[in-house]
C-alpha cells in the first residue's frame, strides 16, 4: 500500500514539471494580395496558375505557417525532453509533392529524424534542399517514388527546399535538435506540448519577413532583433492567447 501511494505521489510530481504552450497568430490589418505563381512547364498537369503559398491568412486573420523553436542563449543547455517525444521522433516526417506543390509548405524535423520525400504528382519532380550546416541535396523523385534522408546537423534558420524542374515550387524545413517547436496550422493556432516548468525563449519566424521582430502578445508589444519571445511555462496548460502580426510586416518586399 505505501509503494502504491509512492508511486502515485512521484507521478503527480512528474506531471507538475511539464505545460503545454498554445496561442493563435493573426494578422493586424488587411492581409496583402500577392500574386498567383505563372506555371512555366507541365501547366496541363499543374495548371495555368497556382496560389503563392508564401503567405496563408483565414477567413478570421488566422497566419498560417507562422514558425517557432526553443532559442538557447550561447552556453545555454537545451532542457531534457518530456519522454512522449523519444516516441514521436521514431516516426518518419513526411514532405509530399502535391499538385505541384510541398504539402507541407513549411515543416519540423529533428536531427537524426528520418524525412520521407515523396512525389504524389503523375509527373517527376526533384528536392533540391540547401542549408548551412547540413550538405546540399538535389534528388530526383519519379512518380509514385520516395527517398529517405536524415538531416546530421541543427541548422540556425528554415532550410530552402525548392524543385529545379518547377521553379515555383518551394518549402521550408526547419531541422532542430530539440524537439520544441511549432508551425501555426490553418487557423493560425499553434501547440508545443509538454515544456519544462520554467522560464524559456521562443524564436519567431516567418517566410516573408523571416524573424519577426514585432509583434502584439495579449495587447502588450513585443520588439526584438533577433524575433525573440519570452515566456514562463507552468504546469498543465499556458495560452498566450492572440499574438498579432501587423501586415506590413507580412508584406514581400
């Protein structure tokens, strides 16, 4: 009986070191327009045009494919992860190419992580993926065909993933060694499940601007060079409610 109420007692403590990290990004203003993509080969496949995917805005200003990862400061050691991730970093994350497109535009994978590149389309198309601390890869992907890679080294800022056979098409990957960090959904909203208790920074990225160097947090303004966000985790759920991105921001130069 008294190993049973140990047992409970370190259970509970364990789940008092943990929180989940929610918000939803939206847009302060009137979204831009940017034009749709000229489709230069294959268009009897892929279409005359097809949506720039650089910039996602819903119905209600929910931002799509706004990106965020733990930030260390130099010398910093990133935290230990909550067990549910050594799991989820077994399953294979997956970049498709859909309708002429990445699906996902954007994406998160950790070092070591196996990314399966497929090709859904009827015609062949390539993965050219280019960073700084991982070698560059151009592959070819037939169709119905898919190639596994694992990315060796962290890398500072978003991959360029792109296909030399359709020049419009082009993705991000974001390549972390720790596995906190998230990609807005549809609807602008985000999830980082199970942060240690503490204080931590949160870098913020988007395609257009690249950091995000201002933003509205709960109606209070946040500046930071380096697109940093500072947060205190506590147990069970935390939600940074609206985070507003002001459009001028989100607008390509």
């Amino acid at each position: 009986m008294v190993v049973a109420v140990i047992g409970v007692c370190a259970q509970s403590a364990m789940a008092q070191n943990w929180g989940t990290v929610t918000g939803r990004f939206l847009i302060d203003g009137k979204a831009p327009t940017i034009p749709d993509d000229n489709i230069t080969k294959d268009s009897e496949f892929c279409g005359a045009k097809l949506p720039n995917p650089s910039l996602k805005v819903g119905e209600d200003g929910g931002v799509q494919n706004v990106a965020m990862w733990l930030y260390l400061d130099r010398g910093d050691k990133a935290p230990t992860p909550h067990p549910s991730y050594a799991e989820a970093a077994k399953k294979p994350v997956l970049v498709d190419n859909k309708a002429c497109l990445y699906e996902p535009h954007i994406v998160g994978v950790l070092v070591g992580q196996k990314v399966d590149f497929k090709n859904s389309d009827p015609i062949p198309h390539n993965f050219k993926v280019e960073g700084f601390a991982n070698s560059g890869m151009n592959n070819l992907v037939p169709v119905g065909g898919v190639f596994q890679h694992e990315f060796t080294s962290e890398e500072r800022y978003p991959m360029n993933a792109s296909c030399s056979i359709h020049p419009w098409m082009a993705g991000k990957i974001i390549v972390r060694e720790s596995p906190y960090m998230a990609v807005s959904a549809e609807d602008g909203t985000f999830t980082i499940e199970n942060m240690p208790v503490g204080k931590h920074k949160l870098q913020v990225w988007h395609e257009i601007p690249g950091t995000i160097k201002e933003m509205n947090v709960g109606g209070k303004k946040v500046k930071d060079r380096k697109g940093l966000l500072e947060i205190e985790v506590k147990p069970g759920d935390n939600d940074l409610g609206d985070i507003k991105l002001d459009a001028k921001l989100l607008t390509p130069k």
